[in-house]
C-alpha cells in the first residue's frame, strides 16, 4: 500500500469512530443505496470533498489541535495525489498505484 493510501485509510478509520463524522458516512451510505441524485456529482474532485470534510470538523466538535492535523495530514499527503481526480474515479487499485 503506497504512503497516501496508508494514511487516507488511517484517517477514515479515525472519522469512523467518532460520532461527529458519523453524519457523512449516512450521507455516503444513502448515495450507494441510490437515495440520493446529484446530477453534478461527476465534477466534483476529491479536493473539495476533503475540503467540505474539513469543514465539518471545524464546524463540529473536533479540538482545534484534530482539525490542524487533519489539515496538515490533508494538505501535504492526500491532496497533492488526489486532489485533483474526480470522485467518481477513485477507487483503490488506484491508490495503490
């Protein structure tokens, strides 16, 4: 598994266990089930997602020192490889590349 994998992973399994990020997996959750439509869902990029993830913490009840090095870890691992790929697109042979 390549670095920005490992740690996309390990900040998902982070987001899993605290129950301010549980909103988004329900969100995740009822697009799979087909639930929700967003026409616009094939222009979104990865770096929005992640920059709409941060905004949620900030706006949550995450600790002012969790949202810096959620940012960091975003910032300097994560955007730089996927910011730019659409979201419908990724998928995990893919971060594994």
């Amino acid at each position: 598994m390549s670095a920005p994998a490992a740690i996309a992973n390990s900040l998902l399994l982070r987001v899993k266990r605290r129950s301010y990020g549980s909103g988004w997996f329900l969100v995740l959750r009822k697009k799979a089930r087909g639930e929700i439509v967003v026409s616009d869902a094939d222009k979104v990029t990865c770096g929005e997602l992640l920059d709409n993830l941060l905004a949620h913490y900030e706006a949550g009840n995450a600790k002012p020192t969790t949202i810096r090095v959620f940012r960091c870890c975003i910032e300097a691992n994560l955007k730089p490889y996927i910011g730019n790929m659409k979201a419908p697109t990724l998928s995990t042979s893919k971060l594994k590349a």
